[in-house]
C-alpha cells in the first residue's frame, strides 16, 4: 500500500479517509482559457452566494475545523488550505493562478470545502503515511515559511514531512517539467462514501482533460 493513515491519527479521527489519485504520463503547462473561464465563473457565483462572515456554515469549512480542534491544532492560527483559498477569494482576491494541474486542484479544493494536495510523485519515496507530526518534522512551504509541523496533521514519506492539510511543500512541488503526480483529497467524516467517488471520478476526469495522462483512483485509506 503506498499510503496508509497512521494509527494516531485513526484514534482521535476514526472516520477521516482520503482520497488519492495517481496521475501518469501528465502534461503540465498553463491553464487553458476554458478552463479560466471556468473558474473565473465560480469564483464569480462564489461571492453571489457566500458572504465573508458566514464562511464557517460552509460544511466542509465547519467540519473541518472541528477536525483541527479534535488534534489541539488552533484552526484560526492554522487554517485549512480550502478555507484558506475560499477567504482569500471572498475578500476579493483574483484566483492565483499557478499551472493546469494546480489549478485543477484547488479549483476543487474550493468547489468541495476540501483540502487538497497535489504533489510531484518523482519527488516522493514511497510510503506515505498521514500522521501527526513529530518535532523533528519541518519543510518550506509553498506560503514561502519555514513549516514547524509538530502536532499537525501531515503526510511524510522516507525523506519526512512533504505535506499537510495545511500548506504544502517546496521539495513535492509541481512543475512544468512533473509527469507522475499524486493528487491526496482529506475527506472530513460526514463526506459519505457515494460523494467520495463522485468527488474523486470528477476531480480525475477534469484533471486528465487538462493536464492528460492516465488516473489511478483509490480512497479510504486506513492502518
């Protein structure tokens, strides 16, 4: 199994799957106006329908910070990536635009309320396991911080922490030049198992439209 749930998480979070995908064979270059257009037109829909100060009836913002109080992890200090994405778009904020796969995934990170993370499999050494962090456990992440993740929720390969709920980091970043990626989805417990698989089939879907390659599809990844 190349990802498992540690043991200490499945204790305090007995019903936290993910979702993982794995891409090979991708093409990796700048979203498509298709795709602009897309998201450009959520985004729009997005700040119709939701405002600022009730971002926390949002599900998967509310779940999930319940999440990240259940492992002591102070949601407001450190906040989810979705959240994160859906506040900063909601004060105004153009979506930041990165490459077609980046974009795919936090598109749906902010469409779902879900974390996502996406990562440059040729940068990883198989197993990966979700676990809380030790206090050795610290990378730089994407936010351009140097990452303390001790007590966070993380993922961590032979080579440590790469990984998180949180901010991902530099060393699994994607690139122009990533052909195999791994697509981790953090699914909070009330996503039933018949969501799961329409999230997952239509985040494979729309990746591969985009970006090519081929989609390995899995979830529910425990001890």
């Amino acid at each position: 199994m190349k990802v498992r749930l540690d043991s200490t998480v499945v204790e305090r979070l007995p019903r936290l799957s993910l979702g993982v995908i794995h891409y090979a064979g991708v093409t990796v270059s700048p979203s498509p106006k298709k795709l602009q257009g897309r998201i450009n037109l959520f985004v729009e829909s997005l700040r119709l329908e939701r405002d600022l100060a009730k971002l926390t009836e949002i599900e998967g913002v509310r779940e999930w910070r319940a999440c990240f109080k259940r492992l002591g992890i102070d949601p407001s200090r450190y906040r989810p990536s979705s959240e994160a994405l859906i506040r900063r778009l909601l004060q105004g904020h153009p979506f930041f635009w990165i490459n077609g796969a980046v974009d795919v995934n936090n598109f749906f990170s902010v469409l779902h309320a879900l974390p996502y993370g996406i990562y440059d499999e040729d940068h990883l050494h198989f197993p990966v396991v979700c676990r809380l962090g030790q206090a050795s456990d610290a990378y730089q992440g994407l936010n351009g911080r140097d990452m303390q993740m001790e007590g966070k929720l993380l993922l961590a390969d032979e080579q440590g922490a790469f990984g998180s709920p949180i901010v991902d980091s530099v060393r699994t970043s994607v690139t122009d030049n990533s052909r195999n990626l791994m697509q981790v989805i953090f699914f909070h417990e009330h996503v039933s198992p018949k969501q799961r698989d329409e999230i997952l089939g239509a985040t494979a879907r729309m990746f591969t439209e985009i970006n090519g390659g081929e989609a390995q599809l899995s979830y529910l990844v425990t001890a």
